[in-house]
C-alpha cells in the first residue's frame, strides 16, 4: 500500500538513497532539507521527487513544513529522521554553541518532526519511524561528545516512542550504520580514512544504498514485528547488543 513519507536531510547522501528507495516503493515522499538550494534542486529534477525547506532544528519550522506536506500530500505515515550534522571538537574545547546545534539538529529534530504527526498516526493505527542514529551513539568517539550524545539520545528516545504506540499499530525503530562511502566521509583525508577502513572487518566503507534497503524493509508491512529495535549497519566494526 502506498503511504506518505517525509525523510528529513533527504536530498543528499543517505538520506537520498533512501528517499528513492522508498519512491521506488511506491510510496509518495517528501524530501526534506535546510539549505543547499543547488542539491535539493538537483535531487528534485533527477527524481521527481518533491522537496520542502524547513528547519528541523526550529519546533515552529518543523510543524509549519509538516502541515505543509499533509495539506498537499496527505497524512504522513512514515517518518524517517535523518538530519544530522557535526561540529567535532575535543570536548575540553567545545563550545556551547558546538553541543547545542548538533543537538538540536541531530536530536531535538526528532522530537520536532515527529511530535506533529504522531496523534495522526495513532488514530488512523498505522505507522512507520525510523530514525538514523550511528555507530557513535552505540560506542562513543573521541572529538565527538556532542554528536555521540545526540545519536545515544535517539536510540533511547525510539526505545521508548515504540512502547507507548506498539499497541497503536505503528513502529519505531533505530537504523545505526557504521562508515558509509557519502560525500562527508569522502572528504576524510586518504590516510585517515585507510585507518578506518582497516577496523571495519568486511574491509570496505557500507553504501548509501544498504541504508536505505533497511530503511525499505523496516518502513513495510514485513516489519510490524520489529518494534524498538536497533539495527546496526556496520560491517560487523562495532557489534552491540540492540
């Protein structure tokens, strides 16, 4: 059945590949972004796929473009929450700026985007969330305090969303992948990213598109199973208990 599906930070790198993977569904998404005018662009002549700029930091930003996309679309029924962005710093030299914009874009959006659709979902009795978190939420990394805490929060915070609407018919689940061979981690200096490479035990970086395939199955009917779990795409690097 074809459902509507916003995908946030869905224009580039992972969060493209799983905008099309869930187009190519049949789903009708939505693909948001914050400010690359050019890439959203871009993404929307190739695909077809319409795109809205809204803030997914700001709570006013996030319910404005949601209410914008259920006016023009339908009700949401999949939410994939992908923004993310770094701002990498030893900790005994992060600023307070530093923590607080990851954490309100890696982490305060998930409450942003999700908060005003989830009413919908639970009395229509169906839904899909799936959140993006990382490696580094499961492990920690050095230099990246604030984005580590951000990604940690969103395993907790789905753990808990997927007890208090299971019974409601609608999933919440964590995807965490490991290294993937994105435009972000390409700019990683050669002989940075050889050393990286060395650690992951299937000897290459993951692609775009194995997210996006999980994001796929855990947005269909096959997985109304699958609830609170977290799903580690990362090449056997870091292996934890979900």
């Amino acid at each position: 059945m074809a459902r509507v599906a916003i995908v946030t930070g869905g224009t580039r790198g992972i969060g493209a590949a799983i905008s099309k993977a869930l187009a190519a569904d049949g789903h009708k998404v939505v693909a948001n972004y914050a400010g690359n005018e050019e890439a959203a662009a871009k993404f929307n002549a190739e695909t077809g796929i319409p795109v809205i700029k809204f803030d997914v930091a700001d709570p006013v930003s996030s319910a404005e473009g949601i209410a914008k996309i259920e006016a023009e679309h339908g009700p949401i029924d999949i939410v994939v929450n992908n923004a993310g962005i770094t701002r990498d710093a030893t900790f005994h030299r992060l600023s307070y700026e530093q923590w607080s914009q990851v954490l309100r874009t890696n982490l305060d959006s998930v409450f942003n985007v999700t908060r005003p659709v989830i009413e919908g979902l639970r009395a229509r009795g169906w839904g899909r969330i799936i959140n993006i978190s990382s490696i580094n939420g499961q492990k920690g990394q050095a230099g990246q305090t604030n984005y580590s805490a951000a990604k940690a929060g969103i395993i907790g915070f789905t753990k808990a969303l997927a007890q208090e609407n299971a019974s409601k018919g609608i999933t919440a689940n964590v995807i965490a992948p490991g290294y993937i061979d994105t435009e972000m981690v390409a700019a990683v200096p050669e002989d940075v990213l050889k050393k990286i490479i060395a650690t992951i035990p299937t000897g290459r970086l993951g692609r775009a598109d194995e997210i996006a395939a999980t994001v796929s199955f855990l947005a269909s009917e096959k997985a109304s199973f699958f609830n609170g779990s977290v799903l580690t795409v990362n090449g056997a690097q870091y292996i934890a208990n979900g």
